[in-house]
C-alpha cells in the first residue's frame, strides 16, 4: 500500500533536528507495517523490538538509560551491527515498557545521530499514567484508517486519485459517475488497512464484514482489558450509542440517550479514554468563528464520531446492497455516514482540530468549522442533491467569511466565495483553497 504517511517519515529522516518519532493512531490501522516498509524502503538495516513478545530487552531498558548499553542490548538481540545513518530502530508496543519512553529523551540529548521510530497499542491511554514521559525530546506523527485517495491506489484506481490530486475539474467532471461509484464503495470498506487489503485480495463484501466486526469485537475487548470492570460498562455504552447518537436530526451527543438517567460525570472518563485510544473523534461546538478556534470552543456541547466510515457502517449493520441502491449510501441515518466521511477526510489532511457551529439560538448549524491559516473556513456537508444551504446563507449574513465550502455530489464551481467541492475532493480541502 502506498500511504501518504511514508511521504511524512522520509520528511523526518532528512530533518535536521530529527527526534525519535512516536507513531500514534488506533490500534489496527497499520503503524507497524508503516514503519517495516519505511526501513525496507529508506535504511540498508533494520533493527526491529516488540516489547510485548522480548522480556530480556523489556528489563535493559527498565533498569538502564545508558544509550551505548541500549544500543549494545539490541545488537545483541537482533544479532545486527548498528550503524547510526543506515540502520532504523523501530520499539514497538512501547505501551509493554513505559521505562523505554524515558530512553528516548536520552537517545535524543546524548545520541542523536540514531533514528528511531516508536509506536504502541493504546499509546495515547498509556501516556497518561504517570510515566517519565520525554517531553520535548520527541516528534509525534498520527497514523489514521486510509483516506479516500490511498483507497483509491490501494484497489488499483490511481488514474481516479491522480486527477483528483491534480485538481483537473475537466476530467473529474468527466468521470464523475464512475469515482462516486468509488466512493460508495469506501463508505462501506472503510480505511482499515487489513480490510482495503482484503477487499483487494477477495472482493467479497461478506468477507470485508466479517473483518470488519472482528475489529470492533477487539476494540471491546480492549475495553475490558484495560480498565476496571466499571469503566468497561461506560465505554461500551458510549460506543454503542453512537449510531443512535448520529441518526438523530440534531447530532449533539445526549448522555441520556445511552440509558435514562445517564449523567456527564458518569461518562467523561470513558468519552477521554475512547479518544485518547484514537477510536472516536470528540467534535465541540463553537459559536463565534473567531481566532483562534479553540478559544471559543463549547466543551460541554460536541458530537462523537468513529475513526473510520466503514467500522460505523459495520456497528450500524449497513448493508451492502445500499452500494448499487442508487445514492442511498450517502443519506444513511439523516446523513451520518457522509459527515464521518467528510471529517475522516479533514483529518487526514489537516490533523487540525475541527469543531462545529451553532446559532446562539441554535437555529443554524454548520457541520464543521477549520481553521486554515488565518481563516476560518465554514463547511455545509450535503449527502443529497438538494443544495439548499440555509444555515451557511446566515452564518454568511452574520460574519461575511471570505470563502465558505459546501461539499456535495455536485461537481466542482466557484460562486462568489462559495467553493462547491464534490465529497471525492474534500481531502485536497486546504490545497483547493
């Protein structure tokens, strides 16, 4: 697979003050095969620790922060001389080890010549708990499911993915048909990469399912594993909701609608560590557009999305046959299914905080506000055809933004400030801008 994140970690390796790089996402979405196929591509060696399976490595890095002994312990282990400008070290599963953390602060103040790449199940809860995290010895990197263009190269339509990135409107109008059959087909698979894999692979929709659920059965079980009986219950009920919770008209997360009674200090330790895991994106409310966004961010007012569009599908039990039913996919429960798709897209992009705006009287609503540069751009998201935009009309009227974005089926046009990018295109958001 071609990831854009490869592009990312060449960029890190020719940096001048490069620090070893945590690797951050959910678990599944590939960190590990990004970083073996980054050193099979970019280093002559690779010197590769999981700290879940290496108990003897596991206790020199807990009892030493002795670089030259660390760098002694893995040649040792892996039986590989190393060499700081050809070898890559990669420390998996770091969340098994949360002393070797601590070790990188000192590979990056005593021996920064060594490249080294870290990733972890769980990695955003683990760094929470107390350990001598490095702070600013280190760069972070975020891995999310594929977008729509890796999608796209991934099932052999690179011609489709070229001219999106191209921004050639003449062909894509041209093709237009034929790429949201496409998409249609992403909203079901998803981006998970052992899913697109095996769509490739089969293309079995009954086999990308059961992939599919097998993940979200490992996510539960997650839940149990690593918090407290207590917990667990609360995740789940979170998790579970919200289908239910994206299917309403106005999407606003309601702790009552997980079960009657259900109150915020019950459930906000569980909305935290779904986050903090990467398997939900937490979107809060604004009411004023103004810089910087998240000075006026609503924390007590958000809505709560999966990580990927076909892990959603999936918890939804969406069926299959809504790919050739017409442009149903696209208005699935009042539209959920598009606008997961839309902010999986612009996180992918951006990695920016993204929020949504409301109307102090909460009569309009905007599905998404970003910051890009020193603009804040607002985004209708419509999954019909029907391109009636009377909340962007007012929030317009209110603020006169220079560029306002509604994204649709329709095809690519400017109209005095008002960009209409097509839902294939909203990934190249910032470029088209």
């Amino acid at each position: 697979m071609d990831r854009i994140a490869l592009k990312q970690l060449k960029e890190w390796k020719n940096k001048k003050n490069r620090k070893p790089l945590i690797i951050q996402g959910a678990r599944q979405v590939g960190k590990t095969w990004l970083m073996k196929e980054f050193g099979s591509q970019e280093y002559k060696k690779i010197v590769y620790v999981s700290f879940d399976r290496n108990e003897s490595l596991k206790a020199t890095f807990t009892n030493t922060v002795d670089v030259s002994v660390l760098i002694a312990a893995l040649e040792i282990d892996s039986g590989i001389k190393i060499t700081a400008k050809d070898t890559l070290i990669i420390l998996d599963e770091i969340q098994e080890c949360p002393e070797a953390l601590t070790t990188l602060k000192y590979f990056n103040e005593n021996a920064p010549e060594f490249h080294i790449l870290v990733a972890g199940s769980l990695l955003g809860v683990s760094l929470h708990k107390g350990t001598g995290f490095p702070v600013g010895k280190v760069d972070f990197m975020t891995l999310y499911p594929l977008n729509f263009i890796e999608f796209l190269n991934a099932i052999g339509e690179d011609r489709f993915s070229k001219i999106i990135e191209e921004k050639n409107y003449e062909l894509i109008s041209s093709f237009a048909e034929k790429i949201t059959y496409l998409l249609k087909h992403y909203y079901y698979i998803g981006g998970m990469p052992e899913v697109v894999q095996n769509y490739v692979n089969e293309k079995d929709y009954n086999e990308v399912r059961k992939l599919q659920e097998n993940i979200l059965i490992s996510y539960e079980q997650d839940f149990s594993k690593h918090t407290s009986p207590y917990m667990a219950e609360k995740i789940r009920g979170l998790w579970n909701s919200i289908p239910s919770q994206l299917a309403k008209e106005n999407k606003k997360f309601v702790y009552g609608a997980i079960k009657q009674g259900a109150r915020a200090k019950e459930y906000k330790e569980g909305i935290n560590w779904l986050r903090d895991s990467g398997l939900i994106y937490k979107v809060n409310r604004i009411t004023k557009p103004d810089l910087p966004i998240k000075a006026y961010e609503d924390l007590e007012a958000f809505k709560l999305y999966l990580m990927d569009v076909g892990l959603l599908g999936a918890l939804s039990n969406l069926s299959a046959k809504t790919i050739i039913d017409g442009d149903r996919i696209f208005t699935e429960f009042k539209g959920s299914l598009t606008e997961q798709y839309v902010l999986q897209q612009l996180k992918s992009e951006s990695k920016k905080s993204v929020n949504y705006w409301t109307s102090r009287s909460n009569v309009a609503e905007l599905d998404f506000v970003v910051q890009i540069d020193n603009n804040v751009v607002p985004i209708e998201v419509k999954a019909e055809t029907n391109l009636k935009a009377k909340s962007l009309a007012q929030y317009r009227k209110e603020y006169n933004p220079a560029k306002v974005v509604r994204t649709s089926l329709a095809n690519f046009r400017i109209d005095d400030g008002l960009y209409n990018i097509p839902l294939y295109m909203i990934g190249q958001l910032e470029s088209i801008l």
